[in-house]
C-alpha cells in the first residue's frame, strides 16, 4: 500500500466508520475525534482485566469477574410504564446465577435460550440470591461474536463522554483499528526500532487497545512514549542548528575594562559556582557560537549578579544591553540595585515599565534608539512597546517561568540577534529543560553565596495562631521582619479566604498593636508598591502584610519570618518561591504555613512533603508528579497534551534514548534526506512541522 492510500484511511472522517454516522461524530468531536486517525489514536485511560474466567459457583458477592455459560432462560418484567426488569439465567456445570438489566427492555431479544454466553460484572445479593447487574457480555461460539471486546480479555477502558457509552466506544475503535489493518507505516527509523527493540507501529497500535497481556501493552506503550517525544527532539535539534547557521550575533571580546572595575567594587566576590557559569557565558560569546543559555538557580544563588556582570562584557564591546523581568515591582528592584552598584561608573541605566508616565517613556525611547543608554530594566514594556534599540547586544530574562518562548524569540529579533541569557529559579529537571528549552544551553549555580538557606518550615494548624504571633513578636523585638501572606487581596462572596486588605486592619489593631505593619497587593498603584518595599527595606514596619506580589525576587535580607495563610492554595514551586524571601544573608528563617481548615489530606501531605525540604530540585520535582509536565509547562501542540503517555520526569531511560538517538539522525542525515529515514521525514513534515510550537509557559 503506498502513502497516499494510507493517509486516505487514516485521515477518512470518523463519521464513515461503521457504527458511528452523523449523530454520533457530534459527540466523538467532542472528545477531540474527526478522523480514523484520531479514533485509534485515541487511547485507553486504563484497562480492566477480565482475562481470568471463574466458574459460576466461584463468584463471591462484591468481586469484579469475568465468567462463561448458557443462556438458560430469559424474563421481562414491567415494573411501571416506563420500567422493567429483565433476568436472564446463566448456567455452567457448577451452577446457575442471574444477570439482571433494568430499564433495557430491548435487550430481551439478544439473549436466546441455548445460546453461549460469557459476562463481566460485579457480584452482588438480592433477597439471599447471587447476581450480576448490568453486565457487560459478549455471545461466543456459533453465532456469536467473532473477537472478544467487552469481556474475556484485557479490555480497554476509554475517556468518553457523555451519550458514548464504553460498549460503543469500544466497536467504534475496534472497527476503526480494523480498518487500518496493513495502512499503518512505521515512522521511526529501522535502526532505532531494532537497537531499542520497539514494537512496530501496527502491532503497537493493535496492543494499546486490546492487548494481549500486561507486558505486551507495556511494550506498546513504550514505544509509543518514544514516538512522542522523538519527533519533538529531531524538531528542537533542527531549530538549534537553524539557530547556528543563520544568526551573526555581536562580537564580544576582550578586553573589559568596565566589567574589572565593576567585580572591583561588588561588596562581594563570586562564589565558585558563580564564577564557573559566568566562564560559560563568556565563552559562548567569545567563541562565536553565540550565546543563547538557561542559567538555573536556586532562590538567592546569586542569578542576577551573574547577568549583571555578563551584560557588562557587551557594554565593554559598546552594546547595549536588556533586562526583562516579570513584575514591575521587581524590575524596581533589580534597577536600584544595580544603579547602586554601578555608582560612579560612567554607565547609563534606565528603568523602563508600563505605568511610567507617557513623557518619561518618551525619553527612554529617545536614549534607547540614540544609544545614550546603556542598559535598560523592565518588564514585558520592552517587548510591547515599540521600542527601537540602536544596537542591542544582549538581552536578559529573569524568572523565565512567567515568560514564554514567543515573548523570548520577540525580544531576541531586533536587528541583530542580541546574545541572551534566560534566569530560572524553578529549577527544572535537565529531562524537562532539554523539552522545553531545547534551544538553550544549560548552566547551573549548584551552591548558594551563605550555603543552603536555614529556613525550618513547620506546617502549622489554626489552633497554633496566637503562638505563631508569640513567635512573630519576638522577632520584631529583635529587629527582624516578617512577611505574612494571604492568597487574595479582597473577599469575595464565592469563598470566605482571608484576605490581605481585611487582615491588616485587624492584625495591626488587635494583634501586633505595638508593631507598625504595612500592606502591599497587587492593586496598589507602582508609587505606593514602591513606597512600602522602601519603608519595609528600611525598617521602618516590622511585617508586611501582602500577597503574591512578593513571590519573585523581592530581597528584604532582615526577613526572617514567613507566615502564609492558606498554604493549601499555593502550587509547591510558588511556595518555595516565597520562602526564598527569608533567610537570605545566611540568618535563620522560620516559614509558618497555615492551610485553610477544609484542607484535604492531599493538600497536606503535599505541604508536609514542602515542609521536610528546601532543596529547590526536590520541591520542582515534586511539583512536576503531582501536576504534571503538561500542566506546569503548558507544553501544548494543537491544544492537545504533546505527551498523552510519556512522563517526562519518570521516564527517564526514554528520554535520555530519544536525545542520544534524535542527535544520531540529525548528525548523519541533516535534513532527513537518506532513503532510509524517508518516513522519518514524512511524519516530521505531516505531524510536527507545522504549527508544532511550544506554548507559552506559565
Ligand atoms: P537570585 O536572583 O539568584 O535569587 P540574587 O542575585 O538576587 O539571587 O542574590 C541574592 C542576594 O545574594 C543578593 O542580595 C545579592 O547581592 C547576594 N549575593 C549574590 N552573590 C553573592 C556572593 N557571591 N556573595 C555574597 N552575596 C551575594
Ligand atoms: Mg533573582
């Protein structure tokens, strides 16, 4: 069979397979389902095995079973106008039990006197007698069904919805695979399949819905986890190498005069794993390879000197140089920082954000586009805002999390491609960060400036409040500070959270009333965010009583203590965001988390799970098997999971097979051109080409 009669089956409506028509297609698009394509590609949730047949005087009242026998007799009993009850006795050589069906007056024909049956249900008792009710059931030996699909097997069990039933669903697919018995080509190369041992595509397709046993379909599924990733490696391995070839990046070399005067007076020296990632990003930009890489770092492992410094070595090539960041709050930050450690250098940074008013804008524009300024920090105003550079060299992304590659590749296609560099503290595992940014190199600051933070966090209940603002008092008393969290700023009538701006009244009146507090929430104007980090910076309010806003970066080194309010709403990376806003400068913190008190026992196992460990790796990972990648990473192709079976975090072996065997084929076969990879080509082309991109993040 040649491709083009291939793609004719697979891509046939779903509309035409026997047993669906027009009525039906309406509710399997609902399921995401248009072609006999999508219907076998549509896999089982999970499979119920009824491979192992009882005899009838086996079967215990409560069990799930399987078993075999002859229709003895069949009863239909009306029990209203519309009600009914039909009993159709089943007999082996051991005994006799009923299968009962309610309301389904229109089966009675089906079960003829005589005729072999087998039946998959549950066991129960009525008026001392064992039944089955609503069985699923087949009819075997002359006559009956030619395969079994319901019963007597493993069967698969599939996502549906409603007016589908599983029965259906089950022949629809059936039928579907049928089909396209002898049309189904292989699309990875031979070399892989035979050096990995997979099973072929047809054979793969045919054991994921009606396996043979439980190793076989473990066999297919994995050989369908390595399609799923395979073609997302050859694509990221493909765009890597366009990367290369196509852009000239600016020419960085020494010497640099700046960048020595400027380690000069850093009130610190860098710390080895500092000083290692920064020998990475020079060489990338010395050796013309160009420098496009993911820095991971711990909360407070130092990210933003490194980019600091990293950016100078452009500045000394007179470049100018970018720094984009998530909130404006924090782009304050970054800014004031860095000016102060730039005094006196003849270095002109600028502050660019949106709620700048429109004339101060227009000057950035100007000094931007005049190249008068040197180095820019903001947030996504610097992508959304027509700004012209005159000749930006570099770029920097800090907390990469809450942008997505298209913002990336935005702010990378100005004039010239700027070399850049992407900060992260949510660390990712390499499996995941080869995924998602496949187009990156990787670094990571492994050791923390003061070691790992001393932060103990204790999850605590409400019954614990008053000690918990013992505990807060004292701290203020000996100067420290405190943040404390509340999950929304306002009450709303749907849910009765506590609330920042309602808590702060209280907290200051009643509970810390010789303690100045201050409040800070995303709604505030930038003036007033500003001016409570500057009071709170300076000491000048013991606690801060806020929301989120303060997740990334915001560095106060005297907060030492971290209450948050309904733990149970925050998402495990989020939390160990917040934490790394205490203990910075290597004091002691406390992290205090309160779930609200209809939080479930998942919820608190995933907070006692927080609460044993600050190891940013450990918290991310976590995060990735309770929420999976799909969720986290929004890594997304045609609005469908790209992994419908791969967990890229668990599968581990997979993953480091596809990267090793994805550089294999693009290495010796660039562009997919040798007759043996042809289907590789073809499917690269017909399913991932197009349209393939990688969604954006967060
Ligand atoms: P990150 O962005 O990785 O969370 P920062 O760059 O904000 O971390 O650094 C956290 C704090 O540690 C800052 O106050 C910074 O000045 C300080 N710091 C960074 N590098 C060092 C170092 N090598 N020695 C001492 N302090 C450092
Ligand atoms: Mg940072």
């Amino acid at each position: 069979m040649n491709k083009k009669q291939n793609n004719d089956i697979l891509r046939t409506s779903s509309q035409y397979v026997r047993g669906v028509g027009p009525a039906r297609q309406k509710l399997l698009l609902n399921l995401g389902i248009r072609t006999v394509e999508d219907l076998i590609m549509h896999f089982p949730r999970k499979y119920q095995d009824r491979s192992n047949m009882k005899k009838i005087s086996e079967l215990e009242p409560g069990d799930d079973v399987t078993f075999s026998g002859v229709v003895l007799a069949v009863s239909l009993r009306k029990l209203g106008r519309r009600r009914s009850l039909l009993t159709v006795a089943v007999g082996d050589e051991t005994g006799r039990v009923n299968l009962v069906f309610f309301n389904q007056p229109y089966l009675e024909d089906r079960f003829k006197q005589g005729k072999n049956i087998i039946a998959s249900g549950r066991v129960n008792l009525y008026r001392g007698d064992k039944q089955v009710s609503a069985p699923d059931f087949e009819f075997t030996g002359r006559g009956g069904d030619k395969r079994l699909i319901h019963t007597g097997r493993i069967v698969p069990v599939y996502p549906s919805t409603s007016g589908i039933s599983q029965r259906m669903m089950r022949r629809i697919i059936r039928t579907a695979l049928d089909r396209c018995s002898g049309s189904i080509l292989e699309n990875l190369p031979a070399q892989v399949i035979g050096e990995l041992g997979l099973m072929t595509r047809e054979e793969s397709f045919r054991q994921i819905h009606y396996p043979e046993g439980y190793e076989v379909l473990e066999t297919a599924r994995r050989r369908f986890k390595f399609e799923e990733l395979f073609f997302i490696h050859i694509l990221l391995r493909e765009r890597r190498k366009r990367m290369a070839q196509k852009s000239s990046r600016p020419d960085v070399s020494p010497p640099y005069p700046l960048l020595r005067k400027l380690l000069g007076q850093l009130p610190f020296s860098l710390t080895e794993s500092q000083k290692k990632v920064m020998s990475e990003i020079r060489s990338d930009m010395e050796s013309g390879r160009g420098l496009s890489r993911l820095v991971q770092g711990d909360v407070g492992s130092g990210k933003t000197v490194v980019s600091l410094l990293s950016m100078f070595m452009a500045i000394d090539c007179g470049y100018q140089t970018a720094m984009m960041v998530p909130t404006e709050l924090l782009a304050l930050q970054h800014f004031t920082r860095i000016r102060d450690y730039l005094s006196g250098l003849p270095v002109r940074v600028e502050l660019l954000v949106g709620s700048l008013k429109a004339m101060e804008k227009k000057e950035i524009h100007k000094g931007l586009a005049s190249g008068e300024i040197d180095m820019v920090i903001g947030t996504q105003a610097l992508i959304q805002e027509a700004i012209s550079f005159r000749r930006l060299g570099f770029a920097v992304i800090d907390e990469q999390h809450r942008f997505g590659v298209k913002q990336r590749a935005r702010l990378g296609s100005r004039g010239e491609l700027p070399h850049f560099l992407v900060m992260t503290a949510t660390p990712i595992p390499r499996s995941l960060a080869q995924i998602v940014y496949g187009d990156l190199e990787l670094s990571v600051i492994e050791k923390l400036p003061f070691g790992r933070r001393k932060v103990t966090t204790e999850v605590i209940t409400e019954d614990d409040r008053g000690e918990c603002y013992s505990l807060a008092r004292k701290v203020f008393r000996k100067g420290e500070q405190a943040f404390i969290l509340y999950p929304l700023i306002e009450e709303t009538e749907s849910s009765d959270l506590k609330a920042a701006v309602n808590e702060f009244e209280t907290l200051q009146k009643e509970v810390f009333p010789r303690f100045p507090l201050g409040l800070l929430h995303g709604r505030m104007s930038y003036q007033e965010k500003s001016m409570a980090i500057e009071s709170f910076k300076k000491g000048d309010i013991s606690a801060l009583v806020t929301t989120t806003v303060i997740e990334v970066g915001v560095d106060i080194p005297n907060a030492s203590l971290l209450i948050i309010n309904n733990a149970e709403r925050f998402g495990l990376a989020q939390l160990h965001q917040l934490r790394g806003r205490i203990g910075r400068k290597g004091k002691e913190g406390v992290c205090y988390l309160i779930p609200g008190e209809d939080a479930g026992g998942d919820s608190l196992r995933r907070l006692n799970y927080f609460a044993s460990t600050t190891d940013g790796f450990r918290v991310a990972e976590k995060d990735l098997q309770l929420r999976g990648p799909g969720e986290i990473w929004g890594v997304r192709q045609s609005g469908r999971p790209v992994f419908r079976l791969l967990n890229p975090v668990s599968d581990t072996e997979i993953v480091k097979y596809s990267w090793k065997k994805s550089e294999e084929l693009v290495r010796d076969d660039p562009g997919l051109k040798k007759k043996q990879n042809r289907v590789v080509a073809e499917y690269f082309r017909d399913y991932y080409k197009p349209g393939m991109e990688i969604a954006d993040i967060g």
